[in-house]
C-alpha cells in the first residue's frame, strides 16, 4: 500500500471491553467524535504529507505495524514530493524487503545496506623473447594488495532475485533489512527465500 498525500489508507481493529478508541495523530473523518470500537474497512485520507509522516512516526514509536509496497522507490519520490520528504518517511520504516529491482531502486538499497572494506589481491607477470640484438629474455611478477570500499550487496545483485515462477523453481528472494540490526553472519542483511507453492 502507498500512503501519500491526498490518498486514502485501510484500516483494521478489534478491541475487546473498550469503552473508547483513538489514534494519534488523529484519524477522525469531519463527521466523527470518535472511532468505532472494531472496524474491518476504515478507511482514512491522508490530507497531506505532514500528517502521513507523521502517523507513521507516532506507529513506529507505539510499535504499530504498518505495510508500505512499491515497485521502485520513484513512486515514492513523486508522490511525496522531493527527496527530502521520501527521506523522512522513508527513515520511519524499520524493516525493508526488497525484491528483484533495478536502477535506482536497487542502488538505493545498496547504499542502505552500507559497505565493508574488502582486501583485493592482484597478479601481473610478464616475459620478453630473446631476439637476435638479445641473448637472453626476462621474467618479471608482481603481485599487489589494496583495502577498497564495497558494497555488501553490489546493485547488480538486486537484479538478478530470484522472482518465482517455473523459470525460478517457484521460489522468491528478499533482502532483508532490520534497522540497526547485526545478522548472525555479521552482516546488517539477510537474503530470504520463499517457496511459492507451500
């Protein structure tokens, strides 16, 4: 689901012995005092970015769970606006999935996963023929190490998930992202894989 200004969310609830029910910020139509106790279809306009982030800032503090889904991260950055206001939103979601992605949607994810530095190693050798001016040839290697930075997962990487189907054995890749979360490799991501026929 995209959230954005002028669009509307879904919502559902239950709650059992309440006597009243309320979300901040608030998500009261014009019309309302207040919200139904139980609701399986409420549906709420967003009215404007200010409130859209700021809803899902208060969700992520009051450990809400709220579901955003995209084809690519552009659709987010036209309909919030600028960079800036994807950025801010964008920073309140915690966890992130990403599937088989291209272009900036996939470079974007990189940079999020960060980079490590990576020992590179390199080899060069080479020969010269005696020639009639030159008794003898020569022999001559090197060999080299270098620290560089790199991404833990290359942007190409993200274009090459597995995406289901016959063609994939019918399963699904995602990278997951846990916000300030370590993964038992040491790695700030995991790479999932689901199974679409169980």
């Amino acid at each position: 689901m995209i959230v954005a200004p002028g669009e509307f969310a879904n919502f559902s609830w239950g709650t059992s012995n309440a006597t009243a029910f309320a979300v901040t910020p608030s998500i009261l139509q014009d019309d309302m005092t207040q919200l139904p106790l139980s609701s399986t279809a409420y549906s709420y306009n967003t009215q404007g970015l200010t409130q859209t982030t700021a809803f899902q800032a208060v969700a992520r503090a009051s450990a809400g769970c709220t579901v955003y889904l995209a084809q690519n991260i552009n659709q987010y950055r036209k309909r919030l606006g600028d960079n800036d206001a994807f950025e801010s939103f964008i920073s309140n979601l915690q966890n992130k999935f990403f599937h088989q992605v291209t272009g900036p949607t996939a470079k974007w994810a990189a940079e999020l996963l960060g980079e490590r530095w990576e020992h590179i190693s390199g080899w060069t050798s080479g020969t010269s023929i005696p020639n009639a001016l030159d008794a003898g040839g020569s022999q001559s290697a090197s060999a080299t190490m270098s620290e560089q930075r790199r991404y833990y997962i290359e942007p190409a990487r993200f274009t090459t998930l597995k995406r289901g189907g016959v063609a994939y054995g019918f399963e699904v890749e995602a990278v997951c992202y846990k916000g300030g979360h370590i993964f038992s490799d040491g790695k700030p991501y995991t790479i999932l894989t689901f199974n679409q026929k169980k």
